[in-house]
C-alpha cells in the first residue's frame, strides 16, 4: 500500500512568522513511519514548509495516490487538520484518513466525522501499525486498542478516559531519512557563541523520556502520561544520537532530568562513545538548584541551553497554577546554570487579566534579568488539563484556531488592541536581553539580517494579533 504522514501548515501568523527563527522536524510522524510493517511505501510531507500547501497536498493526493493517509496536529492545527481530511474524502473516497497528535488525544471527539475513518490517540505507533495491518487484510478498524473510529459508535465515555502509554522500549528509532534535514534549524542559545559559527544550526529532535510527576494545573501532561515518568534506554539513546547527521540535539522530553539516574546514565552513555555534539534540554529551577552537580555533567558532555518555565515574576501567580516553585528558585537556577557556562530560555506567562501595571512590572523585571533567550506567551490551558476545564466555561471565543499560546482566550482587562501592544513589547526586551546580543556575539552577516527581518516580522504581527478573533 501507499501511506502519506501529512504535518499541517497552521493559519494564524503568530506560528508562521515564527517558522524562520525555530522550525523542528516532523518526529511524531517519523515515529509513525517506523511502526509501518515491511512491504508499504511512507512518504513524509511537511505543509510548514510549502507556500501553497493546499495546492501542493491536492497534487500529492491525485499524483500519489495513498491507501492511507494519516494526519497529526496541535489542538491550533486541528482546523486544518479537517480541511484535509475532507479535501482526501472528496479526492479519493476509498483511502482510509487516521488523525492523530495531541487534539486527537485529548479532544477525540472533536473529530467524530466523516471525514475520518480512525482516531488515534495516545502514543502512534502501535495503533497505526494495526491500522495498517488491517486495512492491507480489509478488515474493520473497531477493537484497535487506543483507536477510536467515528460515527454512531463513538463512545463519549471512552473519549472521556486518557490512553494508557506503552512501555517506551516497544516504540521504534524513528525513520528520518522520510525528509531533508537542511529546512530544520533553530536559533541556537549559548552563553559564548564560537565567533564566526552559525546561529541557525540544523537540529535533530530527541526524546529520552515521556511524561511528568507534578501537576502544574494549565498543564496536560500529568493528565495524559497518569503522572508518570517513563524513559528511555539510555544506551538505545545514546546510539540514536551517535547516529544522527546533525551536531545539535533539542530533547523534546517534558523534562529531560526528572529522573535523576537516567540523566546521569545518558550523560555517561554519550561520554563513554565519545559523542561531540550540542543539547537542549528542558528542566525545572527546582530540579537544578536540588542537583547542580547533574547540569555541571552535562555541560562537559555538550549541554548548551536549558529551557526554565519561570512562568510569572510573583509567588502568589506561582502558586495559583501549582507550579511548586517560587521566583526565588528561578532566580537561583538562572544564576547557577549560568555559572557553569550554560545559557538559559526563561519562559513567562502573560494572564488575560492583566493590567498596564501588570505588563510595566514584567517589563521592568525582564529588563533587569541576567542574559537570557526569554519568551512570552499567553496564559493559555492546555486542553485537557484541569485549568483548562474550569476556564473554558469563560472563553469569549472557542475558536481552536486560537489556542497557540498567543492569543487570550477569556475577557482582557485592557481592550484587545492595547493587550497586544504591550504584548509585543515584551518580545521586543526578550531580542535584547539574548545572551547572542549582550555577550556580542559574531555571527555571519547574513543572519543578522535574517534576525532583524524575522523579529521585526514576529514584532507586527503580535501588534495585529487582535485583528485575529
């Protein structure tokens, strides 16, 4: 059979315009790929990366023609999602549509349509290869574990429960020979950039691990890995990176030192072959400042950057979303990783609430920060998660289309226009405060260029985002 992995291109520009300043490959359906049993021909197809990615995905579909074509999107994709699957059941009424991801997941029954023969939720690999066998024996798709399939038998009860995650030893390396690596690339944050080096290094994703303990309440995670944190085989890790083409590795764990020994084993693991490459990673200011000693390890075997969701800049907000952390511990962790030579991503949240004063206090405690890569977005539940289930009783618009991060959901204290001009100021202080910015660093002068089109971009676009709704 004939199998198309199709990514979305998303609508809104707030995630377009960020697509020339960090763009990852498309691992989930690289994951897909590799379940597929021998015999099937994958093809791969990123829309994110087409200027006309309807007119490019319809020629796929009428050129190729795929037996089955398998769609994944976040819950703002999951709009485009639908066109496709509609625009696949008017092309080619015979192939079978399977969507999964993270909407899939969570809201099943959003994509109870006819457009879809097959949901699959939770992690792919295992679903989807039964789908496959399935389809190649002409068999129904009821019975699959963790896939649901649309229509009178929808089960809301079942959409209510959250999938249970296999054991990570039983999904496979994902196959990335399915695209080319060069379009991925990502602004890379270091506390001393190599003078004359790329900012814009091509990058691999990597996942180590799956899963949370805590439960930070605007947060999904707890909720769909049962708050359990399950890993990888640090030796199976080891080797796929050993393997990969590209020098730079973002692990896209929820938190990739949760588990302090595996942490430890990984950094051995990648010692012991002598693997030079560059990390980033994701961790909580609790999780450093309890062991440094973890980060200094890693800093030796190549960890660059590290992502700390400061989230807010008092500890009231801290602990109104359960974040079990105080603006003292990020402080700390900043100051310490920094120490070792590690740069840091500092991300905070921004509540529809706020006020002018709100937004001139953040402003003025981002200007006095240690260097750092900071973002700003806005306080936006993930669907799914617990504040998301109390909140959404009060969105103003219930749009999908809008759930980047970027966009309040429920009633701003400031008119929406001004919400978003204060917003983009934010954006403007992250640029200076970049580590790339205040160390000077030199880098080749076409990507200044590329820097200053892309966050000028970036910039308007925030400024507009209330033309939007």
């Amino acid at each position: 059979m004939r199998i198309l992995l199709v990514k979305p291109k998303p609508r809104l520009k707030t995630i377009l315009k960020l697509q020339p300043i960090v763009l990852h490959e498309p691992l989930e359906l690289g994951y897909v790929a590799a379940a597929v049993p021998p015999g099937h021909e994958v093809r791969v197809m990123d829309l994110r990366l087409s200027r006309w990615p309807d007119r490019q995905f319809a020629r796929a579909v009428r050129n190729y023609q795929p037996d089955i074509v398998g769609l994944s999107g976040y819950t703002h994709e999951s709009g485009k999602v639908k066109e496709l699957a509609r625009l696949v059941r008017g092309m080619r009424p015979a192939a079978r549509v399977v969507v999964g991801g993270h909407h899939a997941t969570v809201l099943p029954e959003d994509y109870n349509l006819d457009c879809f023969d097959a949901i699959v939720r939770g992690e792919g690999c295992a679903p989807f290869r039964a789908i496959v066998e399935a389809t190649a024996s002409h068999l129904g798709l009821g019975g699959i574990e963790n896939v649901m399939v649309p229509g009178p038998g929808f089960s809301a009860e079942e959409a209510a429960r959250m999938p249970r995650y296999p054991d990570l030893a039983t999904v496979p390396r994902p196959r990335r020979d399915l695209w080319d690596p060069r379009p991925y690339q990502c602004i890379w944050p270091v506390e001393q950039h190599p003078a004359g080096k790329t900012i814009f290094p091509e990058i691999a994703l990597v996942r180590t691990s799956f899963g949370c303990l805590l439960k930070c309440s605007f947060c999904m995670v707890p909720m769909i890995s049962g708050r359990r944190h399950m890993t990888r085989d640090p030796e199976q890790v080891a080797d796929e990176i050993a393997a990969l083409k590209q020098e730079h590795v973002y692990f896209c764990d929820d938190e990739t030192f949760l588990n302090e020994a595996h942490a430890r084993r990984l950094a051995e693991a990648i010692r012991e072959r002598g693997i030079r490459k560059h990390y980033f990673a994701w961790a909580r200011s609790t999780t450093v400042n309890r062991r440094p000693e973890l980060f200094r390890r890693w800093r030796e075997v190549g960890l660059d950057a590290v992502f700390l969701g400061f989230e807010a800049i008092r500890d009231a907000d801290l602990e109104k979303v359960e974040k079990h952390s105080t603006v003292a511990d990020n402080e700390k962790a900043h100051s310490t990783l920094r120490e070792m030579g590690i740069a840091v991503h500092a991300g905070f949240m921004v509540n529809a609430s706020f006020t002018r004063e709100d937004f001139a206090s953040l402003q003025a405690y981002l200007l006095k920060m240690p260097p750092a890569q900071i973002t700003c977005t806005v306080y936006t539940p993930s669907p799914g998660s617990a504040a998301w289930r109390e909140e959404r009783t009060r969105y103003t618009c219930h749009a999908f289309d809008l759930h980047d991060c970027m966009h309040p959901l429920t009633p701003t204290t400031l008119p929406l226009r001004q919400f978003f001009a204060e917003f983009a100021k934010l954006s403007a202080i992250g640029s200076q405060r970049n580590p790339l910015r205040t160390s000077r660093a030199r880098f080749p002068v076409r990507e200044i260029f590329r820097i200053l089109l892309a966050t000028g971009a970036y910039a308007r676009v925030l400024r507009r985002a209330w033309r939007d709704y």
